[in-house]
C-alpha cells in the first residue's frame, strides 16, 4: 500500500511529492529527510512523519526557520475479508508498542534484511533525468538511491519479488538500473520506505 501526496499547492511545498510505503522504529533508525528548497521533513523507516530523533517535529517554509507546523503523522490501514471484522494498524506515538515494522513480509528478520530495509531512499526528478541521459556513458557514476532502490525482495526469505516502483524500459519486469530502468516516482522529490504490520505485536490497536 501507499500514499501519494503530489505537487501539493501549498507555498511552502510546491512543487513536492511524497511517496510513502508504511514501517518500524527498531535496530537503529537510518531515516532521511525530505528537503527541497520550502520545506525540511524528517522520515524514518517506521513510517513515522516529521518527528525527528530531535524530537523537532516538521520545519515549515521557509526550509531554514526554526518554526514548526506539524508535530508528528504516520498513516493508517484498515481493511476487511469476507465473514471477518475490520482490521486495523495506525500508530500514534508508539506508547505501547507498536502496530508497523520496517521492511516487506519475510520468513526472517536477519542482519542482512535489516541493513537492507532499516531505512529510506531518497529519489529526485533531476537525478532521474541524469541516469537516463548519462547511464551508458562509461564515466557515470550511478546514484546510490537508484542502484539500491528496492524494486525486488528476497523471494528465497518470503518476500515479494515487486516492492517498490519502477519504470521498466525492456518491459522484462527486472530492475535493471544500468541497463536505463529507473525508480518511479510522482513530483519533484519523493522518500520511499517499505513496511509491514505482520511483524509486530499490534501495541496500538
């Protein structure tokens, strides 16, 4: 599941995109934050919005002042099967517990998922347009956030084989980065973080 938030009206995030994939505060947050010239937004990899290890909260426009406009957000998902009542996971503030880890369903939370999935990716457009333009050049040096963007999981762990979006030039359904594939995004910056509710004790709902 995601959420979209793309080229936001707002003067002080115009222009913006947001593309968010929930998740868990465990092992050591790696987040990142959203920063494009308006505006500066903490993420980490629990899915949990704006509130920094600071403890700061969201800086609002312009990107340097010291004013705060949102405290803190994390989305919400609820969803129904046939016979069975809704279910719900929505952390708040992760009093008690908590109800998203980070990183896809697995059959196993090793060193290597967790250094893998403990974190954001941090994609621009203007990056973007540059591995399209440059990737065949021999003097390329590609993007971290684009050689590592997650577009497969460990299918030999559980996990999904397509995780993240995008754009697949050949069509063969294969994240080739060096072959010209690029992340998917929406606006002129986006986050990305993946998570799931299988792995956790539901502490909030």
């Amino acid at each position: 599941m995601c959420l979209h938030m793309s080229q936001l009206k707002k003067t002080y995030a115009k222009g913006l995109a947001l593309l968010l994939f929930g998740a868990s505060t465990a092992y050591g947050q790696q987040g990142d934050y959203l920063s494009n010239g308006y505006l500066n937004a903490y993420v980490d990899p629990s899915g949990m919005l704006f509130n920094s290890p600071e403890n700061e909260g969201f800086s609002n426009f312009p990107q340097t002042g010291n004013k705060r406009t949102l405290y803190n957000a994390h989305p919400w998902f609820a969803g129904q099967t046939q016979g069975n009542p809704w279910q719900l996971a929505g952390d708040t503030y992760k009093q008690q517990g908590r109800d998203f880890d980070f990183g896809p369903i697995s059959n196993s939370r090793n060193s290597t998922y967790n250094s893998r999935y403990n974190r954001v990716w941090v994609v621009d457009q203007a990056t973007i347009n540059s591995h399209i333009l440059n990737f065949r050049l021999p003097s390329y040096i590609m993007p971290e956030a684009i050689a590592q963007w997650p577009a497969h999981g460990d299918t030999s762990n559980g996990e999904a084989f397509l995780l993240a979006p995008f754009v697949d030039v050949n069509n063969n359904d294969i994240y080739e980065p060096e072959e010209g594939d690029y992340p998917q995004i929406r606006g002129t910056q986006a986050l990305l973080f993946i998570c799931n509710e299988v792995s956790t004790n539901h502490g909030q709902s």
